[in-house]
C-alpha cells in the first residue's frame, strides 16, 4: 500500500486542478467504484479534467504524493480494469475530453481527445462519408475510443482487425505527468512500434489523451444475410470459411439461447426509431422503394422469423458498388448451403447496421438478471474443438446450473482471416449495482424486475468463468480487455515477460499507475472475484 506524503492526501491534488475536476460526493464514488461485474474500493476522488494540460497536471500531482492513478473510460468494462483494492488511489475519468480536434480528409485521419465515444465519432464521420477502419464496439454509444485503444475492443470493421489496429498515434499522460506522443502523427509504425506499446495496455503503461485514427471512406452499398444451421460444428465450418475468404465486413452469430434471449429483450426489433433509420440507411444505398420493401419485410417478420431456428448466423457485405456486395452475399449464401445451413429473414444485420450502437440496456438480462461474458479468440482450426469442451463443462454443472438458475449463451464473431471470437455469456439472479442505473435506459430499466442477490449463483459464476478461462488457455486462446482477469503472464516467455516488466518500471517507476492491471505490480490491486453490489 502506498504511503501518503500528506495527512490531507488530495490537497496536492487540488492545488494543481480545478476545483470543479475533483467529485468526491457519495454517488459519485458508489457509481465509480463498480463496473459492469463487480465493485472495488472507492476512490479518494474521482478526476474529471476539462484539458489534458489539467490532466496531466493532476496525475503528476497525485502520484508525487503517494497516490496511485486508475484510468477509466466509458465504463463498460467488467474485467476489473478500473476497479482497485491496493490503497489509496484516483480514479481518472476522461468524459470530458471529448473534443474531436480534427477531421483531415486529405490525409484521412481523425484527431480526437480520449473521452470521445465511439458513437460520437461515427455520427461527426457519416455525413463526410468516412469512418474508423475498425470502427467501434457495440457498447459505442457510451465506450470511449481512449478506453478501446486502452483495452482494445472488436466488432465494427471487424475484417479490418480490432480498435488498436486503427490507430495511427497516441499522446500519453505517464504516470509523473509527462506528456508523450508515440509516433508519427500520419504513418505507424515509424521503427519500433511505440504506439503498440500503449496500445491494449490496459491503462498500466499510462493514460491517454488523444488518439489519432485511421479513416476509411464508408461503404455506399450493402447487402445482408441471415442464416440457419442445425449444428455448432457447420456454423463454425462455414464462419472460418466466410472468414478467410473476406467476403463479410461483419460475421456474427448466437447459439440457441442467447438467441431467444436476444429476442425477448431486444427492442432494435420493435423500437420505430430504430426501424427508421433502417428505412432511411437503405433509401440511401438503395432508393426510397427499396427501403420501402425491405422495411415491410422487416415489420412482416416481426420477432417469429428465428422461431426453431438452433443456431442463427448473420452476415453484412458492404462496398461501394452494389452488384460487387450482392456478389459476395451470394457467395456467403453457397457457402452456408455447403454446410448445411439455410436463409432465413435478415431483420437482425440490417437493423443492427443503421443502428449500429445501441443503448447498453443488454446489460442486464430480459427478466433483470446480473449479465456477464467471458471471452477468447481462437484460430479457426481450434473453434469446434473448444467449442465442444465448453458444452462438456456446462453438462457437467447442469444440475447445479439449473438449482441455482445460472445460464449460458454464446455469441460468435469472426475477426479476420486468422481467427474468431467465442464469448460464453453468463445471466444469474443477483442486484443491480450503480452502473446498471446510471447506464441502461431508464424506460427499460423500469420495466425489469429487481432480483434479490444470490450468494450462491454469484459463487457459481464465478466458478465457472474462471474454468472458462482455463480452457481457453488450454486451447491458446488471446483476449481483450485483460485488465486483471485474464492471464497474460502465462502465455509470455521469461524473457518476454522480463522486457515487459522493464518497460513498466521505466515508464512507471513508483508502480502508481493503475498497479496489478495486466498481471504487472502489486498483487493487492488483483480482485479476482464477483461481489454483490453495496
């Protein structure tokens, strides 16, 4: 635990700061300490600077005197990225750095502070015609790009690879104040990768504070699929295949339960705002009477079209000339039809497309249960393998699965030609916590039953993602959003290890920033189970 250099601890700290940067209030503090999954200690404040001059003036001052710096982003995170147990500490809150400096469509390359959300940019992006390479996750409208460039995140411009692969550049706040720029400010890398260094470090390398991004220019025509299949190992089959052959910009799919989960709760279905900026993205690509036509088939479907459907796979084409993406539709189709799958009504992929980030009310599950996912990204040749030890562990926990009602589903994605993500996913009973207040929909939150807590499902659950895990491991899988959930030390060599270590202590050398994330400084800052809300 860190020693405080002064029996008022954040006077330092206000010294240098504005008044207004400092939330010590009670909600401020409860809502602070929680992330989607659990809680931590409360911070001594929560620092929200207006600049990244006032930023940096304020890490500098805290850890000067003794006090440890956690970065946090949109929040959506549950991997206990900016939750903290080793000591005094303050938590870094970048919501409002949220200028996007700069759009240059000459060299294609947005300039923005950290705070911006994904879906923020999206919408400054659309009306110039461009977007991010990879362009955001689904939790967007409230994830930061500084938060993905920090835990790196997947889904949009999947084929592309993950958030960090669309950076160009950071500027970096370290942990004594200092300010750095990782590279060029147009071209990555520029010799050793910097920029890589920072990039999915999980805040333990510094905090960010402006990001610049590659730009693509968006796609004018698309086409869509959804699809059928009977078995795991045939979607998988055909997903690896679709995969390598780049013919989707995004390829994602739902096993059997989260697929009817989705349909009870998901309001992207029936929601006429959202039908309408279908109607208004496909009178877009494609003229007012085939919007017209293909908002009647969207409505005639209604939730009914994945009734007895297993597993349902769905795929988005996009390009910029329309006979080219229905071209790689068809060729998705025969692919599908190879593997024994068969087309069903493509509501979900274009509605999700012109809606692309929706509020995170998914959150929680469609009768206020606690939600939580676990991932790893695999190569495709290790999928159905791994696939089938997760079905053999939740046959093995059946009878206690369903005397405690824990329940599992799995979304699927694939992410370039290499590989795919698997994420199990987790509903249990269990309290709500601040973030799911502050964060879903207050109509929806409404709506749901409150769910009394549940020790003993919590306990499961936890048992249980840490198996996960395991066989992830086992089977070689990658993650995301390591933070102080997923071992990272375990698959480094020593020496590997040693020169990440190296780098840690040069950058941070009292080990105040963000300690314990990625496996790297004080084990106290570990907080490895799930805990109720307070």
């Amino acid at each position: 635990m860190a020693t405080l250099a002064h029996d008022n601890p954040l006077a330092p700290v206000r010294q240098a700061v504005n008044a207004a940067a400092l939330l010590a209030d009670e909600a401020a503090l409860a809502l602070y300490s929680h992330d989607v999954l659990t809680h931590g200690e409360r911070p001594l404040a929560v620092f929200r600077p207006s600049s990244i001059a006032e930023l940096a003036a304020g890490i500098g001052a805290a850890t000067a005197a003794g006090i440890a710096i956690v970065p946090r982003g949109g929040g959506m995170s549950y991997t206990g990225g900016y939750l903290y147990n080793g000591g005094p500490f303050l938590l870094v809150d970048t919501a409002a750095l949220d200028t996007i400096i700069d759009i240059d469509e000459t060299d294609m390359i947005a300039t923005v502070e950290a705070g911006v959300s994904w879906d923020k940019l999206h919408r400054a992006l659309a009306p110039r015609g461009l977007r991010v390479l990879a362009w955001g996750t689904l939790s967007g409208i409230r994830a930061t790009v500084g938060g993905g460039m920090s835990q790196n995140g997947i889904f949009w411009g999947a084929r592309n690879g993950t958030a960090a692969d669309s950076a160009i550049s950071f500027d970096v706040v370290l942990a004594d104040g200092t300010i750095i720029s990782t590279g060029a400010d147009f071209f990555r890398p520029y010799g050793p990768d910097l920029t890589s260094l920072f990039a999915a470090d999980c805040g333990a390398f510094g905090v960010k504070a402006r990001v610049r991004l590659k730009l693509v220019r968006e796609a004018t025509a698309f086409a869509y699929g959804s699809f059928s299949f009977d078995r795991h190992d045939a979607l998988l089959a055909a997903m690896s295949a679709i995969a390598r052959a780049e013919l989707a910009a995004e390829s994602f799919a739902f096993d059997p339960f989260l697929q009817a989960q989705r349909m009870k709760r998901d309001t992207l279905l029936g929601d006429a705002k959202q039908l309408g900026n279908m109607l208004k993205a496909e009178a877009k690509s494609g003229g007012i009477f085939k919007a017209m036509k293909e908002g009647a088939k969207v409505a005639l479907a209604g939730r009914s079209f994945l009734d007895g459907v297993p597993f349902s796979l769905h795929c988005i084409a996009d390009g910029r000339h329309q006979g080219a993406v229905d071209a790689d539709m068809r060729a998705i189709d025969a692919i599908v039809r190879e593997h024994g799958g068969s087309v069903v009504e493509n509501s979900i992929p274009k509605i999700l497309r012109a809606n692309p980030f929706p509020p995170p009310n998914s959150m929680l599950g469609p009768e206020g249960e606690r939600w939580v996912p676990v991932h790893g990204f695999l190569p495709h040749s290790r999928l159905i393998a791994a696939w089938e030890r997760l079905q053999a562990l939740w046959d093995a926990h059946a009878d206690e699965m369903a005397r405690l009602k824990v329940e599992t589903g799995a979304l699927i994605a694939a992410t370039g030609r290499t590989s795919c993500l698997i994420e199990p996913v987790f509903f249990w009973p269990g309290e709500q916590n601040p973030l799911h207040a502050h964060a879903v929909e207050t109509d929806h939150l409404a709506r749901l039953p409150k769910m009394a807590d549940s020790p003993e499902a919590t306990a499961l659950v936890e048992r249980l993602k840490a198996e996960v895990i395991a066989i992830f491991q086992e089977f070689g899988a990658i993650h995301l959003q390591i933070a102080r959930t997923y071992p990272l030390r375990a698959r480094h060599d020593t020496a590997g290890w040693d020169i990440l270590r190296a780098l840690k202590q040069q950058v941070d050398p009292k080990g105040l920033m963000n300690p314990g994330s990625l496996g790297l400084g004080p084990e106290a800052g570990v907080r490895p189970g799930i805990d109720a809300a307070d």
